[in-house]
C-alpha cells in the first residue's frame, strides 16, 4: 500500500528576517535614483574624477600615475587618490561594456558599487547594535536612523569617489573589535579593514585610530584574554600597512613623502604599531595589572607617535601654510566640506541645527548608553563611544567628518529607541509609550532636519527654477562641447571637472588642492581686471573660455572684486575679444563657449 505522502515542513524565517527585509527596502529606494546615473547625472564633483580616473586605468595609464594629463597646471595635474575603488568599478565595466556599451556599462558600475557597500554597511550596522545590546527593535531603528542621516548620500547611486568605501571599512572594522568571542579572525578583518581605509583616504585617520585605540584599550582592560587577538592585529597590520604601501598608487619613491595621502610617515606608524601591538600581546604575560599595562601601551604610543613625527615632521604643520591669500579668499574659504563649526554656523545656521542637533541628542544617549552598561557589554560600547567621541571632534574641525559622526549617531540613536520599546513591551501603559515616542523623535535626524527649516536661507536659482550648480553641470549643457576639436579651455574651477569627464578637451584648474597654483591662475584672471584677462589666459595657454552665469563660484567672484572680470561677465558684459562659438544667446545659467582671440 502506497503511503501518503507527508508535506515537508517549511524552514523558519532566520530571526532577523525583519532587519534583513528593512535593509533590502532601503538598498531598492536607493536604486531607484539610478536613472539619473544612466541619463549621465554623476552628484559630485569627485564622482566624475573617479569615473575618468577609471576611463584613464582602462585605457592605459600606469597603475601607480593617477596624476590627470589633461589637468595642465604647474604641479602637472597630481592627484593623490588611492586605486583601490578602480578596481571593483573598472572590473564592473569591463564585462558589462561587450553588453551595455561604454556610457551603461560605466553607468551600472556606478550604481552598483555604492549598493554594494551599502548593504554591507547596513549588515555591520545591525552587527554592531547587536554587540552593543540592542534588539530586534533597536537594530531596525538604527538602519532607519542611518538612512535619514547625513551619512545616507555616500551611498546614493554615483557616489563613487571613496567616501563610501571609507565609511563601510570603518564599520566592519568596528564590528570586529567589538566580537565578543575575541577570535583571531576579528583581529585579522580589523587589521585589513585599517589598512585599507588609510590607504583609500587619509580623512580615515582619527577612525583608524580609534581602531587601534579600541584594540589596546580591550588589551590593557581584559589582559590575557587579549594577548593572542592582539597578537594577529599586530601583525597583521603590519603586514597590510606594508602591502599597501608597496601596491596602491602612487607606490615607492618621493611621492609617498606626503601628508594628504597614505605617505611615509603613516606607513611607518602602522608597521611600528603593529610590531610593538603584537610585541605587547606576545611578551607582556608579565604586565599582572591593568595599569601596569596601562603604563607600558601609553609609553609605546608615545613612542609611534615619535617615530611618526621624526619621518615626517612637516604632517605637524598647517597644511595650507602655502596657499595664497588670494586662494585662501576665493576658493578654500568656499570649499563646503573643510569649512570649520563656526564658519558653518555664519554661512548655513540650518545646517548646522540639523547636522548637530542629531550628534548632540546621540552624545546624550550614549551617556545613558554607558552608564547602562552591563558588565559583560561595557566594552563593545567603550569602542563605539571612542569612534562617537572622534567623529565629533573631527566634525568641529572640519564639517566633513558629519558623515562619520552621523554613522556612529545612529547607532547610538538606534539602541536608545531599541531600550525604550523593550521597556514598553515589558510594561504596557501611557508612560512607556510616550518614553517611547519622545525618545524616538529626540533622537531622530528627521526631527532636527524639519527644526532646521526655521534657519533656512533661500538659494539663487536659475530661471527653469533648478538651483545654477545643477544647470550649469547638466550633461546635456557638454554635448556640443564634447564634438568639438580638442582645445584648452579656460573656465571656472568648479566647472573643470565636468569638462574633464565629459569632453575630450583640457583645462587649467578643477577643485583639488594639490594643484594649489593652477586654482591661483584661475581666480586671478576671473578677479583681476577685463583688460589684462586675455593677456593672462594666452599666457597659460587657452584658447577658448567656458563660463556659466550664476554658478556660485563665479558669483562669489563678483562679490569679492565688483571690478573684475568674473563681474563683468555676470552683468552680460562680454567684452569683444571673446567670440561666442556656441551659436547660443542665453547666458543665465547656460554653459557658453567663447574662443578667446589673440589679436
């Protein structure tokens, strides 16, 4: 007799299916911008030095030379950008492109890399508040917070620069320290995830920092439980400090003697970090005490700290102590992203109520967060204090540091809310719920963004009513452009980025501060007078000029000298020696080409 037949039970859902299906939602909102991406939209300026940076690798140029050739300053175009991020884009583009074509394979490579790293970033995420105590509720309330913050536009569609790349090493690296079985494998993933960040961007540096501070704090705290785990970091810091010196660009030689990159002096940092990290784990069984341990890690960081400063003393100095006062005035005071917590606070008050209203409500919870803390998971968030702590420190210094602050914000943001809906679900009742619903839109980044709206200030836009940085970077605004012949193009250092990427023209400036006096041409011809500007930009070897009425930059020019060429320019004064040769007549808020007459 035939048996019947028995239906197989279905398998569970994992427990965290609810926190798995959150972070698919957010990577498929976020794709759902890529259709600007394949319409040829890149959001920033460093996204399209990144692709052309790419375009360059693929079509030949050197591993370790990302200086741009097309880029014709006095420093000869340098760049000092890490190789890593080309190879996962270049990879994407080069077996898509049979398929796709050239513009959609690269456009897809741009969309998938920043998803990518974003879903490992929301998976370290949900990691780490787990490490730190947070539930199922907390975790889910974390990721939401991260997509509302700050930090979110790292890893929209386009964003290839590095910033997102930073960002994700830093949360795997974080995850890592805080793995509450000290394994040897945590140690080896920090290790890598540190040499990996300093080599992408030295901004990483408070991070990586606080990474090995984590490390020697776990090790002076816990003693001998540390020792092997330590140990393996050590080493294998050493070993990956080493390995990126030696493969990523620009790699050895005189290049490397360098602040504003993975230079000399962090690379012997690392490597003597390391080796005295590892000597510490191995060698220290006698160092019975937490402060005899204590003593002996605060004396060898004295001493790195030392070794540091004698390869490279320069790294202690201003690192603009060389930039004209011209420079200094027009153009560095305006690049947004290095502006200090005062001068963000005079230039965009809203700003700063949303960016540091939300670090703020976070740094309260983390007290509560700590002095909460049970015995078994004070350290975990000792670590996430530590990163909380520098974030906020480098985001007073410099405004960039937000996304990182913002990061670390919504861990903290999404254990409090995690804390308070466990309590309500224990206890029921009107007080808990209201706990609960304060508690979550104190800590809320959408909370302090709809605050700021009280501080805004009202932008210029152009007449199709789209702000003038957006219309004057339009792709559509390059097409005639990119047929032309190849010429030298004069134009406003925000715009040489675009012309770069989307034409096969050369220009004499764009917003990277390793080419300091080309940026110094640039501003004194806009802000000297009209009748030397032809004279200057012959000189430098152009023969045309692109100028776009309204953009900021050549707005502020006007302000900052009203006699001045870029003014005149911005009044439709277009003097007569600069021929227009885009059969165009509207100038507000449209890039227009002029050949630039030598007689």
């Amino acid at each position: 007799m035939t048996q019947p037949s028995v239906p197989t039970p279905r398998a569970p859902l994992p427990t965290n299916w609810p926190v798995l299906a959150v972070s698919a939602f957010i990577i498929l909102m976020l794709a759902m911008r890529a259709g600007d991406i394949f319409a040829g939209t890149m959001p920033d300026n460093d996204d399209m030095m990144r692709l052309q940076q790419v375009r360059d690798l693929m079509a030949g140029q050197n591993w370790f030379n990302v200086d741009q050739t097309r880029l014709i300053t006095p420093e000869g175009g340098q760049m000092h950008w890490s190789r890593l991020p080309d190879i996962f884009l270049s990879t994407i583009i080069f077996i898509t492109r049979p398929l796709l074509g050239q513009a959609n394979a690269e456009a897809l490579a741009a969309t998938l890399w920043p998803l990518t790293l974003l879903g490992v970033a929301l998976a370290s995420i949900a990691m780490i508040l787990r490490r730190i105590g947070a539930g199922l509720a907390g975790q889910i309330a974390g990721l939401v917070f991260f997509t509302l913050s700050a930090a979110i536009y790292n890893f929209w569609p386009g964003r290839i620069d590095h910033h997102n790349l930073v960002v994700t090493l830093t949360l795997v690296g974080l995850a890592a320290a805080m793995s509450p079985r000290m394994s040897l494998r945590s140690g080896i993933v920090a290790a890598i995830c540190i040499g990996a960040m300093l080599s992408v961007a030295i901004e990483s540096l408070p991070y990586a920092g606080g990474l090995i501070l984590t490390f020697g704090l776990y090790w002076i705290v816990r003693g001998h439980q540390e020792a092997s785990r330590l140990v393996v970091f050590g080493r294998t810091l050493s070993g990956m400090a080493a390995l990126f010196y030696l493969l990523d660009a620009p790699g050895l030689g005189m290049r490397r003697a360098v602040c504003d990159a993975y230079g000399s002096s962090h690379f012997a940092g690392l490597v003597g970090g390391g080796l005295v990290l590892a000597g510490l784990g191995s060698f220290g069984g006698g160092l019975e005490t937490w402060w005899q341990r204590l003593v002996a890690g605060a004396l060898s960081g004295l001493a790195i700290l030392g070794l540091i400063v004698l390869v490279n003393p320069a790294c202690l100095g201003d690192p603009y102590a060389n930039v004209s006062e011209q420079v200094r005035l027009a153009w560095l005071s305006a690049v947004g992203e290095a502006r200090t917590l005062p001068r963000v606070w005079a230039d965009e008050p809203a700003r700063v109520v949303w960016q540091f209203g939300f670090i703020l409500a976070a740094l309260g919870g983390l007290v509560v967060m700590l002095v909460q803390a049970p015995q078994g998971g004070r350290m975990a968030r000792t670590a996430l204090a530590i990163m909380m702590v520098l974030s906020g420190l480098a985001t007073i210094w410099q405004i960039r540091g937000v996304t990182f602050s913002h990061v670390f914000a919504a861990l903290v943001a999404g254990w409090v809310v995690g804390v308070l809906f466990d309590r309500w679900r224990a206890r029921r009742g009107v007080g808990p719920v209201l706990a609960l619903a304060a508690g979550a839109l104190l800590v809320s980044p959408t909370s302090w963004k709809s605050l700021s709206g009280q501080f805004e200030r009202a932008e210029p836009q152009a007449t199709d009513g789209r702000g003038y940085g957006e219309v004057c970077r339009d792709p559509a605004a390059y097409v005639a452009l990119d047929s032309a012949p190849r010429k030298a193009i004069f134009s406003p250092i925000d715009l040489g980025t675009s012309i770069l990427l989307r034409t096969p023209h050369s220009i004499f400036a764009a917003p990277y501060h390793r080419n300091v006096q080309g940026i110094d041409l640039v501003t004194d011809v806009f802000m000297g007078p009209t009748n030397t500007a032809r004279a200057k930009m012959l000189a430098m070897g152009a023969d045309h000029m692109v100028y776009c009425r309204g953009l900021v930059e050549t707005t502020r020019y006007g302000d900052l000298r009203p006699d001045g060429f870029a003014a005149a320019l911005n009044r439709d004064e277009i003097p007569d020696w600069l021929e227009p040769v885009d059969g165009l007549s509207e100038t507000d808020g449209t890039v227009r080409l002029y050949r630039i007459k030598s007689d």
